[in-house]
C-alpha cells in the first residue's frame, strides 16, 4: 500500500437523468458546466478532481456554498458514486467494493462526522457514543468501555449517563467525535462540524481537535467554508470553486502564492504574522554589504510575528541559521512583502 490513505483520480459528479449522456459530451466537446447546464439538464457537482491524502495528514476542503466541498467528502466513503473516476481508500478501489465489504469499511475505518450530529434524545450519551459499536454486536461491558475511553479523549468524562439536552451544542458536538472515534477508524470525515457554534467554543474545537488528531494520528479530511478554520487546523488545503479544486497546497503556500484571482480574494484578510515563516521570503546574504555578526538571527521556521520582533531591535537583516550555517537574511523590505502576502 502507498503512503496515502485516500486518492481521487479525475472523479466527475454529474446530478441528472442525463448524466452518462452529459459526461460524454464533456469529453468529446470540452463543455463547461453552463454548458452541461443548458444542453443537458445536469448539474456539474465535482470536476476532475484528483488529490492524495498521506497518512496522519489533516486535509481541509474549503470553498464557499455550492463550491462541490460535501460532494466530494461523500466519495471517499460512498454515500455518493461518482460519475466517472477512482478513488481509492486505504489501498482498496472503494467502488469496487461489495456493499458488504463497504459497510463494513464505513463501520470499522472510516468514521463520519457531521455539522448536526442527530444524537439520539433518548439515549444517553454513553449509548450515544457506544451505538456503531452495538450496531457490530459488542458485548455491552466492551462497548461501554470503548465509549467511555473516547468520551474521555474529548474531555467529556463525568457526562456518560447525561442525555443529549443536557449538553452545550459544543458539547454535543464533541459526543459525536467521540462517536466517531469509538470504532478507532483510520480515516475520519469531517463536514463543517463546528459551522454551527459560537465563535470562541468553535475555536477551541479545533485546538482539541487539532491536537487529539495528531496524538492519535488520524487521517482526515476536514470541509469548511473558513479559511482561518482551514488555516488553524490544516496541514494543507484545496480550495474548490464551481466543482474545481482550483489550489492545493499548505496554508503558507495558499496565503502567500494564490492561484489566482479567486484564492487571492479569499486570502486577502487574513493575517500572515503566525502563518508565514522565514524561509519564504529570506534572500541570499549577498542581497547586503552590511556585516551580519551582530545580526539577530532565527530558524527558518521563525514566524513572520517573531522576526518583525527581532527586526525592531536592530537595524541589521535577520540571519537565518540552521545547523550553525547561514542561509540567507530577511530584510525589512521582505518583512513588508511578508505581511502583504498575496504574492506580492
């Protein structure tokens, strides 16, 4: 197996009755999607996407409403067929599977998580967690166990035997994380999961999810439409528009080299001063006559926060060292570039 955990190759979602039909004249005339629209009566939900997830990757899916996001998040585990296309999940051609072979994926490997978790009222929230367990006839004392274990993972220890009204909706919100980790998956899907809350209690989701996907390193792949959301919690991004994933790429990558106008809108408020980092905009020493002995120096990693810290001190370049060698300097001039961003 590769060292990814989910591939699309050219997946195609046409909604219609006219889809095969749609599809093909695609192909043979190069339609766009208005045109799809006008001589076919489909609609273009996904559009030649490819793209690799590695394993223990956190992979954020942003585009604004109707941009294809959840679309494309319902390929890797079947809920939609694609219309043309392969995508492969943790080795295994995922539309090549029998439906029992897909149901048991979807139950042991593959955890979903939505922006309205459907908890059941009734339940408790021990039995809320511990259902895709009961669902696989566990014995009761193993899957309360397992449902305790993942109810502790999401700090909500002490609140098994509460029903679902008793909570905070961020709360509930993290019953059904702990809902989804219950059955230990290797992939997690996440589709706008905290879209819903207010803006502090959203914020700190997505540290505590940040940190528990990367203490149990898990794949996953995260929609929203925010790119600070994207930003705060991603190792990388695609951005979709229209159906398109139109950039892919770390979020230093996105905010400082857009694709294009597009991307470029979207990045133009967010701050660079804790995303981009010194190896982006340093230039080779010779850039200066100065002497750079006294020069404060950093990591190449060094936010662009830290070197206009140490920039105010001195009137000299930053030196970026690593490993004792210098390479290269950012002068002020760059710092600006820097905050600008943008590709500027």
């Amino acid at each position: 197996m590769s060292g990814f955990a989910i591939e699309l190759r050219n997946v195609w979602k046409i909604f219609g009755h006219r889809a095969d039909e749609a599809m093909k004249a695609i192909h043979a005339y190069n339609l766009t999607k208005a045109d799809v629209l006008e001589q076919h009566g489909c609609v273009v939900g996904v559009q030649d996407a490819t793209l690799s997830v590695p394993n223990g990757e956190i992979f954020c899916v942003m585009g604004l409403s109707g941009s294809g996001k959840s679309t494309l998040i319902r390929h890797i585990n079947r809920l939609i067929e694609p219309t043309s296309g392969q995508i492969i999940v943790l080795g295994q051609d995922i539309g090549a599977m029998s439906m029992r072979e897909l149901q048991r994926v979807r139950a042991e490997r593959i955890g979903m998580v939505f922006q309205h978790m459907a908890l059941m009222p009734h339940r408790s929230v021990r039995d809320n967690v511990s259902y895709p367990l009961e669902i696989r006839k566990i014995p009761k004392s193993q899957r309360w166990a397992v449902s305790d274990h993942a109810l502790d993972l999401v700090n909500l220890n002490g609140y098994e035997d509460r029903l679902p009204s008793e909570l905070s909706g961020g709360m509930q919100q993290r019953v059904g994380i702990a809902r989804a980790l219950a059955s230990d998956p290797e992939i997690l899907l996440m589709d706008e999961p905290f879209s819903a809350l207010d803006p502090l209690i959203r914020m700190q989701l997505q540290d505590q999810f940040g940190q528990l996907a990367a203490q149990l390193g898990k794949t996953t792949v995260f929609i929203t439409h925010d790119l600070d959301e994207a930003i705060r919690i991603g190792h990388r991004i695609a951005i979709m528009k229209d159906g398109v994933i139109v950039q892919t790429g770390t979020p230093e990558e996105i905010v400082m080299k857009p694709a294009d106008e597009y991307v470029r809108d979207f990045v133009q408020g967010i701050s660079k001063l804790k995303l981009v980092r010194a190896h982006s905009i340093m230039e080779t020493a010779g850039h200066t006559g100065a002497a750079l002995d006294d020069a404060p120096t950093a990591a190449p990693d060094a936010t662009l926060d830290h070197l206009i810290d140490l920039s105010v001190a001195s009137d000299l370049p930053v030196v970026i060292v690593e490993n004792g060698e210098r390479l290269g300097i950012v002068t002020k001039h760059a710092l600006l570039r820097g905050v600008k961003g943008g590709g500027a």
